[in-house]
C-alpha cells in the first residue's frame, strides 16, 4: 500500500470530504489522453476505451460517495503531467498543458493540505517508513551512515571503506 492508500486507510472520512467537491476536476484529468502511459507506449492501444473505463469508474465512485476509490488512479494522471512540465517538451508560454494544469492545480491544492494534517497527526505510525530523504543530524541521514562520504577540510569528500572497496565499472579508469 502506497502514501496514499495509507493516509485514506487512516482517516477516510477527512481525504473523501474535499475530495467529494472534485468530481469535475477528476473527470477533466481521466478524460486527457497525454495523461495516460499507454498513449505514449510504441504498442497500438484502445486509448478511447480506456479513457471511456476510467471517466465511468470516476462517475461510479462519486455516485456511492467513495470518491477515494480513484485517488490512485488521479494521481496518476497528475504524476505523468508533472513529468511532463519538468522532464518533457512543455515551456513557459506554451498552451499545451492548459488543459491539464489548472484541474491538477485545483486537486493538489485541496488535498496536500489534507494529507499533511493526517501525516501531522499520525507521527508515530510505523506505515510510512523510512524517510527517503532524512534532514541533516538525525539518524538515517546519509552523514551518519558507514557507508557513505565524511567531510573533511570544508567541503573535500573522501572515499569510505566501503565506497573505496567497489569494484570500478568496465571502461572506467582506475
């Protein structure tokens, strides 16, 4: 179970409440072909199918007031527009995105805060796991591990028994 699935699993109520009031919004973004991984894969798919599955099980879900059902499914279409304004071919002007950005805009800025509250009030829930990216002096932050770079005179790094003992790659100098 993903973040996500974890903080509904937490406090349902709270995540379906504002996310009740973005139905449109969720169907603008099902309803996106660029949004879909299958539209940019080499393999012919029913792209028009599966828009048509996805845009009927978002009407379903906020029919039975269980809009959470299709949480995953909407983070995924905002996952592969933000690869797509930072990695992709989008620029500042370009109207490409429109269509996109502001229902997406619309969704995070309802839900972060809700997901933050839940994570603020469940601080000890041994469901979210290890931190990926733990702040400086505490434990886990790769300063306290043996295995990766220490600092010395300022800013030089030197090498860890470990980072030393790994063998170097083909056709790199040794």
């Amino acid at each position: 179970m993903g973040v996500l699935g974890k903080v509904v699993r937490l406090d349902p109520i709270r995540v379906r409440g504002p996310l009740t009031g973005l139905h449109s919004q969720a169907k603008r973004l099902a309803k996106l072909e660029f949004l879909y991984r299958e539209y940019w894969e080499d393999e012919p798919t029913d792209i028009g199918g599966i828009i048509r599955r996805e845009v009927d099980a978002i009407d379903a879900a906020w029919h039975v007031n269980q809009p959470e059902r299709r949480l995953a499914s909407l983070s995924q279409r905002i996952y592969l527009l933000r690869n797509q304004v930072f990695h992709g071919a989008a620029k500042h002007g370009s109207r490409k995105n429109r269509d996109s950005i502001a229902p997406a805009v619309a969704v995070l800025a309802t839900l972060v805060p809700v997901f933050a509250d839940v994570v603020r009030e469940h601080p000890d829930d041994s469901t979210w796991g290890r931190l990926p990216y733990t702040p400086e002096g505490l434990a886990g932050h790769p300063s306290k591990l043996p295995f990766n770079t220490a600092k010395v005179a300022g800013e030089r790094a030197v090498w860890t028994q470990r980072q030393a003992s790994v063998p170097p790659r083909k056709g790199r100098p040794q």
